[in-house]
C-alpha cells in the first residue's frame, strides 16, 4: 500500500467518523428537544417561548 493511498484512507476514515458523530449528536441531542418542545441546551438562554392564541 502505497503512502499516498494510506493518506487517503486515513483522511477517509477521519471523514466518516465526523460525519456519523455529527448525525449522532443531531439524532440523539436535538432530535430529544424538538420532540419534547424544549430548546437544545445551547439555546436555553437566548429561547424565546412565544404562546400561539387559542382559538375559540
């Protein structure tokens, strides 16, 4: 195996590992806070909770 190929291969494996930590924590840590209508935890201090109007 050439140097060039491992290289690459590493580069590869760097990329997929970002790509499925990166789908990892938007499943598992935003997707908990939109299903319970919470803001993410980076979010919490600036969120703005604006009540919609009950229609009657």
């Amino acid at each position: 195996m050439s140097l060039s190929s491992r290289i690459f291969f590493c580069i590869f494996l760097l990329a997929l590992g970002t790509a499925t930590a990166l789908s990892y924590y938007c499943y598992m840590v935003l997707h908990d806070y939109l299903v319970e209508g919470e803001a993410p935890p980076e979010e919490e201090q600036r969120a703005v909770i604006i009540p919609l109007p009950s229609i009657e």
